[in-house]
C-alpha cells in the first residue's frame, strides 16, 4: 500500500524513555500494557507512540526534543535545582538517541545531504518496516543551556532548533503561562543560534519574549507545535498577529493534538476527547485558519506533541496510534485542498524549510 511519507516535527521521544521509562522498539499493546494500573503519569497505559506504529504511519523523519527545566525555589513547576542538573538531564536523553542508532533504529539528520539520502532511502519502494527512522534533534526550553558557551558544544552533538521558552519562566524565555520579555541573556542566545544557523522555535513564547526573539533573531524561525488562539483563547495559542508575523518570516506551524488546544473550554480531568467533539476535523480547522491568513497552504504541517505528557485521554478521538496521522489528506482532501497542498502538509512545506535553512 502506498502512503504518503509524513514529518512530525515535534515528538518528546527520549523524555518519555527516559522519564516515563518506554521502550519504543516494544509494540503499543506491550508499552501499554506494562504500564497498566500505574499512576505515576497521567497517561500511563494510553501511549499512542512507538517505532512500530511511526513506521506502519510513514513517519519517517521526527523532530525530536531533549527538554529539562531549570526551577527557582519559588517556582512550583517540576524540574531540575540547577541548570548544570539539566543539563546533564538532557545528555542522558542524548545519549538514548545514541543507542537508538546504535541499535538502529533511528538516525542523526543534520545537514542537508543528509536529508536528502534520508528521503531517498525512505522513497525507495521498499517496505518500510525496518528502516532507520530519521530525527533532527530540538531542545524544547533553553534553561539547560549552562551558559551561552554550551549551545555551540550542543550544535556539535546535533542540535539544530531551539525554543528558547517552555512552561512558566524560564533563564532565557518566559514561557506559556509567563509574561515578561528575554532580556540580555536571551538576546545573548538568540545571537548565538544566529551565529550557528540554529533554528528558532517560536513554540511556548509568552507573547512579550515572541516580539522580543522577532526583534533581535534574523535567522530561520518555524513553530514545531502550536495551534490559533482564535479558536482556542489560551496564550499557548498563537494570536492572528502572531501568526501573520511567522508566516512573513517564511515559518511553518506544526499543528499540535494536545486536546485542550484543539477544542476550546476543555477542563482537566473531566473532559474527554468524545465528549469535547475533538476529533482530528478539530485540527484541521486550525491548520485551515492559518491557510486563510496567508492566502495560501504553505505555512503549516504536522507538529503533533503525540506522548508529550499525554496519550489517547487527551488526543483526538480518531488517534488510536500515530499511525493514524495518515487519516489527515482524506480530511484535507474533503476540505477542497488539492493534492500538492496536502503533500505540503504531510511533509513538502517542512522540506522547504530545511533545505532553505541548510542550503
């Protein structure tokens, strides 16, 4: 059967090997039942995410994050006492990509050569089932970043985006549910990614630290997750403004599946996918908002935050796997897009992108 090859630009794959402590070579029903009766997580038993099932979905290339917030002593968000802490924390999720290359199971994408014998290899016709997945590495939050001297050390261990802000406040960002701007310190690391063609991603900024990182970045900027605040009136959202502002700087927006930004008046632990109507029709709306304030379907795609922090209690009702994000041409099919829109989606748009800010 040939399906079309899908990027997912926003997979928390070694947090949850490392934190949530899954094996992803396992099959889903191993993952969940392992986990069944635990209630450590919240989404203990519910995982949508394994090789397995990214590769029954031709989900051949991730963007794939290390992430470890630094917290202050009057900051009730969980995290590490020091950055040095999380640091080391986001080296141990390195080295989890490592093994998985060793066991050959994915593979380092870093350049643009790279990519292209990546795709090649992908798009070759052969079953898919056993290729090497292929992954960009991310650090959601910058708050391991020790000192500014640590990100070209990182760039050399295959970073190559950065979102500078995550949850709450950051020491280099000030996330969603924060207000405040970056200061010297993010502007410092803003310079330093520009240095290195490190990619900014937009994702999380509180509004003050998004204008301040568009004041002071001219380098290449995307928005790996992130859904419209029209639709879900919530600062994790971006406003019209926003997104009119990232679609001028040549940005594509993944869009993400975490329900409570999907549906809008979702409530915690009470709601639930069938009951708010979220369904991946839900998603597509966002994606369609979006195309209407550029004129055109070159500026989102898949950025799906699948297993980042939340499984198939707060996905849409139609994802039993991440296999299921090839359900999504049919519905933008449905919606009037014609076939080159819908390969932009699944992937062209994301290749653009890279192969303009790797060239």
């Amino acid at each position: 059967m040939n399906i079309p090859f899908i990027i997912d630009a926003h997979l928390d794959l070694a947090m949850n090997a490392m934190e949530w402590n899954r094996d992803y070579r396992k099959s889903i029903h191993e993952i969940r039942s392992r986990e069944k009766g635990m209630t450590d997580k919240p989404d203990r038993g519910n995982g949508v995410v394994c090789f397995e099932e990214l590769r029954k979905g031709n989900i051949g290339l991730v963007v794939a994050t290390q992430i470890a917030r630094y917290v202050a002593p009057d900051n009730n968000l969980p995290g590490w006492h020091s950055p040095e802490q999380a640091w080391a924390q986001t080296q141990a999720q390195l080295a989890w990509y490592k093994a998985m290359e060793e066991a050959g199971e994915m593979v380092q994408i870093t350049n643009l050569q790279q990519l292209e014998n990546h795709l090649q290899q992908w798009n070759n016709g052969k079953p898919n089932d056993k290729k090497a997945i292929g992954y960009i590495l991310s650090l959601e939050g910058a708050d391991s970043i020790v000192t500014v001297d640590y990100v070209e050390r990182a760039y050399n261990s295959g970073l190559r985006a950065i979102g500078p802000g995550h949850y709450g406040p950051g020491r280099y960002a000030q996330g969603t549910n924060a207000t405040g701007g970056m200061g010297k310190p993010g502007q410092a690391l803003l310079k330093e990614m520009e240095r290195l063609n490190i990619i900014l991603d937009a994702t999380h900024l509180c509004d003050d630290s998004f204008w301040e990182a568009m004041d002071h970045f001219h380098g290449n900027v995307w928005a790996s997750h992130n859904n419209c605040r029209t639709l879900v009136n919530h600062n994790r959202q971006f406003s019209d403004e926003q997104i009119k502002e990232l679609i001028s700087r040549g940005a594509v927006i993944g869009g993400v599946m975490d329900a409570w930004m999907v549906v809008p008046e979702w409530i915690k632990n009470v709601s639930t996918p069938l009951s708010m109507d979220c369904g991946l029709e839900k998603l597509i709306d966002h994606m369609d908002h979006i195309c209407q304030l550029a004129g055109n379907a070159n500026h989102i795609a898949i950025g799906s935050d699948l297993d980042g922090a939340f499984g198939k209690e707060q996905s849409p009702y139609d994802i039993e796997t991440i296999a299921d994000l090839q359900k999504i041409p049919a519905m933008l099919a449905k919606r009037g897009y014609s076939e080159e829109d819908i390969a932009n989606v699944l992937h062209g748009n994301w290749l653009r992108f890279l192969r303009r800010a790797w060239k």
